[in-house]
C-alpha cells in the first residue's frame, strides 16, 4: 500500500496558512480513523515543527508532557528540570527563541479536546497565549482533534473565546472512491467498489484489508473476528461522543434496516417522532446521517419528503450484518453470519453504494464537458409509491435533466433497463413538458449488443462501464 494517498487539497490549504506574511491559526477536526494526524505528520516532516498530542490525563499531566516537549525541542536543560504552573510561559520560551534561517516554526496540539477536557477554562488560556503570544510572531497554530462535538464548542462554536481567532479550519472527511485504485492496484473495479463499500474511504480500515483475497475473507478476518479491531469499532467511536450510546445505535440499527422517514424510525422503536430529534441532530453533526430530499426540491431544509440514511458505509454495513447478529458472534457460530452476508452483501450493501459512486462520477462527467450544458445538482428523486431514479443531474439554465440508472449485477445491462428508466422519467415533473432529457446507464458488467447498437444511434443516451 503507498505511504500516503490523496487529501491534496487539504495539503495545499496547509500549505497556503504556512505561507502566511503573519501568524496563522489552524483547527482541523473530523472523525477518528480518517488520517488528520497522518496528513499532519506528512505536512510538518521537512519544516521546523513540534508536534504534541494531549491524553485524557490531568491538566497538570498534560502541561508536564508539553514542558518536556519544549525543553526537548529548544535543547533547554534548565526547563527540563524546571516546574511550570503555567501554560503561558511554556508557549512564550518556546516561541521566544529567533528559528532557524527565519524559518517559520509550525506548532501542533494532536487530541486538542483532551486539554478543553481536563480543564473548561483552556479555551480562554489559549486565547490569552495567543493574543498576547503567538500572533506576534513567526508561528503557524494547528490545533486537531477527533471528538467533533468537543472540538466544534472549544474552538468554532460562538461561545469559544477562541471564535474569531483561527485563520482556517479543516474538517477531514473519509477519502473518495477515485483513490482506491491507489491502495489496491491489483484489484478490478468490482473488487475496489466491494472493498468501499466496507471500509469507506477511511484510511486505517483500507489499511486493514490490504492483502486481503477477497472481501468475504477481508470481512471475516477484520470485522466478524471478536478479538479484530473492527469489530467492536462503532461502540468505540461512539461512546466518546455521546452519553446514551444504546439509544443511537437502535436509531442506527433502525436506519440501517431500512426505516429511512421520521415516522417510520419512530414506529419501529415504539416512540414519538419528537422525541427523535435531537438524537438525528447528534448524529448528523456527527457525519454519521444525513438528511436526503428528492434533488428537484427548492427549499430541502423545509422539504417534508426527506429520508435519513447512514453515510458512513462501515457503520451501515455493521448495523446491517453484524449487530443483529452479535449473539451468533459471541456464541461461536460466525460463519453463519458470513453465510447471511455472503448470500446479501451485493444487492443491499455493494449495490447501495454502487449509487454513490455513480453519482460522483456524474459530477466528473459534468465536468469534463461530455454534455453541451453543466449540472448544477446532482442527487437521488423519488415520487409517489416506488417510482425512483437512482441518479439525477439537472441544469436549472438550459432546463435539462440527466436521467441514470446504477447496475452493480453479474450480468450485461440490457434495453429493457433503458425502457424503464425512460418510463419513469417521464413521471418526474420536474419542468415536464419544457426540459430536455438525457440517460447514463452505469453498469458494473458491460451492456449487451442490443444496448450498445441503441446508445450508438443516440445523442442523448451514454454508457458507462465499470
């Protein structure tokens, strides 16, 4: 597996803040696993930096390691000896000394929740050390974290003293499908959108199936295993950032099941839609859910057609296949569990996200000019009963709407998939009558004679494979 995957973005973002002609003050945040110390570690490796990571020690324990650090860092015997009661001194001697060449010194606080933990008030001190302190000088703040919550009131949230003061803020998301190619180079397409929908671009799960055969025996071996590291993965991201950590995970398990409208994961946990609430709003903030409306909606924050689904494919495909069956688990019997998986992991797993990608790669067909117009919107619609189009791309300008279908099947795509999907764009009333309609057809497997004779004499029908 390469050393280091993507977030180019994110490295240049990095870049620009030390770049800066003043001091500049960064809070990267995201959830664990997806690689914000990895990134920072490959960012600082040929700069004058330090790095510290806070524990969920005491204040006065996390002070003693920072001194240690500085005096290892400044080459200063005294301060190694030395007791500090406060944090002010040690970010003044650390920053006092004139760097190298004038270089720039890059400061990084890892876990920076754990300090705000240990003791409410660090947000002001750290407010205080960098108004008096750290703005003045030649210094590049990067403050990270894994709780959001904690990491959001500390330093974003209105309430922080430190609002105001950052000069960039990063949140890390999970890496997209297009990197996948880079991790497992040896794997076909099928294999890597299979091995997605598991680890879900988030580094140290890919991490943990590279090597793997086939993602049966990958899953067997990482996530059905009690003794693997995955396997009880969701209590333990979890239960840092929630309290009732059983109430989320039976809305999750509910979800995951396929109760996707509020009235429907209330009837099926035997309470009242307003009760519900805040629990979505955790676990929105959390990136764990979010909140789908039909893409043709104008106003989706007041949309009363919205659905929740899981975002995260892990946690969707553990809520899906391993806690209903943690019993079967711990009784010793997890191959029946990987009969079940085996038997469904294609058609309500991979073929799920199959979705997904597929509408990423709508966004770069957009992109690369395939149609005389550019979308602007790009989502799931659903109308009355089960009429649904797996991707639709729409040009409010030009009013023209881009109709696709998503096959992750072991055989060809044939016209009758063509038929269907037209039938049922007609039914989308969106600018019906008035709009101009095209079709993509996504098929994991290619598409029969028939198929490929029909898209050659059309304009407005493309075929993607793969």
């Amino acid at each position: 597996m390469a050393n280091f995957i993507d977030r180019d973005r994110e490295r240049a973002a990095l870049q620009r803040e030390y770049e800066r002609s003043s001091a500049s003050f960064v809070v990267m945040y995201g959830r664990r696993r997806v690689g914000k110390t990895t990134l920072l570690a490959e960012f600082i490796k040929d700069k004058h930096a330090l790095y510290f990571l806070a524990t969920e020690e005491s204040e006065a324990q996390n002070r003693a390691a920072f001194k240690n650090a500085v005096a290892e860092f400044t080459n200063d015997s005294l301060l190694r000896n030395a007791t500090v009661d406060r944090w002010e001194d040690l970010f003044d001697r650390l920053t006092a000394s004139s760097m190298p060449g004038g270089e720039r010194l890059v400061l990084v606080l890892d876990e920076f929740q754990y300090l705000g933990k240990a003791n409410a008030a660090f947000p002001s001190v750290m407010q205080r050390i960098w108004d008096t302190t750290l703005k003045n000088r030649n210094v590049m703040l990067v403050v990270c974290g894994s709780l959001i919550s904690m990491m959001v009131d500390q330093t974003l949230s209105y309430a922080s003293p430190l609002y105001g003061r950052r000069t960039a803020q990063m949140k890390m998301g999970q890496l997209p499908f297009s990197c996948y190619r880079e991790f497992f180079p040896g794997k076909d397409r099928r294999a890597l959108i299979e091995f997605y929908s598991v680890t879900g671009g988030v580094p140290k799960y890919i991490e943990l199936f590279d090597g793997a055969g086939d993602i049966y025996k990958a899953i067997e071996r990482n996530v059905l295993d009690t003794s693997s590291f995955l396997y009880d993965e969701p209590q333990f991201l979890l239960q840092k950032e929630v309290g009732d950590v059983g109430s989320y995970f039976s809305i999750i398990k509910a979800i995951a099941a396929g109760n996707r409208k509020l009235g429907n994961i209330a009837a099926a946990l035997e309470v009242k839609q307003t009760s519900l609430t805040k629990y979505l709003k955790v676990l929105s903030d959390l990136d764990v859910l979010e909140r789908e409306v039909p893409v043709t909606e104008d106003n989706p924050q007041k949309s009363k057609k919205g659905l929740y689904r899981l975002k995260d494919n892990f946690l969707l495909f553990w809520f899906k296949f391993v806690f209903p069956n943690l019993g079967l688990i711990e009784s010793g019997h997890p191959e029946k569990v990987m009969e079940t998986i085996r038997a469904n992991f294609l058609d309500s797993q991979a073929a799920f996200v199959y979705e997904d990608v597929c509408r990423d790669h709508m966004w770069q067909l957009s992109a690369d000019d395939v149609w005389p117009f550019s979308l602007q919107k790009v989502g799931r619609w659903w109308g009355v009963g089960d009429v649904e189009i797996d991707v639709l791309g729409l040009d409010d300008q030009g009013r023209n709407a881009v109709f696709a279908e998503c096959k992750f099947w072991k055989g060809s795509v044939g016209l009758n998939v063509l038929r269907s999907l037209e039938q049922r764009a007609a039914r989308v009333p969106w600018h019906k009558g008035d709009r101009a309609d095209w079709y993509v057809l996504f098929s994991i497997a290619g598409f029969t004679d028939e198929l490929r004779a029909e898209a050659a004499s059309r304009e407005d029908l493309l075929l993607v494979e793969g």
